[in-house]
C-alpha cells in the first residue's frame, strides 16, 4: 500500500473504513446501508467524511482509494 494510502487510513474511524471497504467490494450506498443496518443518508455522510479528510472530490478518485485501502490493508468488510 502506498504510504498515502496508509497515512489516510490511519485518519478514518472504523466505520469510515467499513463503509470504504463495501464501496471497494462494488456495493451501492443503499446496499451497504442495509448491510450496516443504516440509513442511505447516513452512508452518504460517511462517504463524505471520507472525502473531506483526503481532499477527494470526485466519485472516481474515491473508489480508487476504496481499491487501495481495502486490497492494502487487508480490509474485509464482512467483519464488523
């Protein structure tokens, strides 16, 4: 992992790294609300966090992040 990746990953909370995984993993905000037991809302705010944190403006950017935190660090979103 590259040592961006590994400075921003050590800056997100436990859910901001479990949100972050299941976006990796190809789920959609609502699928991963339903799989956390939230709200699509609540997702979203996560998912903005996420951004405001690492300077990512754009869905794209934010999936390669996603890509290399969850292959990274070994992030498996079926553990909570």
């Amino acid at each position: 992992m590259s040592p961006i990746a590994v400075e921003v990953l050590d800056t997100l909370s436990d859910r901001e790294r479990q949100v972050l995984s299941y976006l990796a993993e190809g789920y959609t905000y609502l699928s991963i609300a339903r799989k956390l037991d939230l709200s699509p809302h609540t997702v979203d705010t996560y998912l903005r966090r996420i951004r405001g944190k690492t300077g990512i403006t754009n869905r794209a950017h934010l999936m390669i992040l996603a890509l290399q935190v969850s292959r990274g660090a070994g992030l498996d979103p079926l553990q909570g």
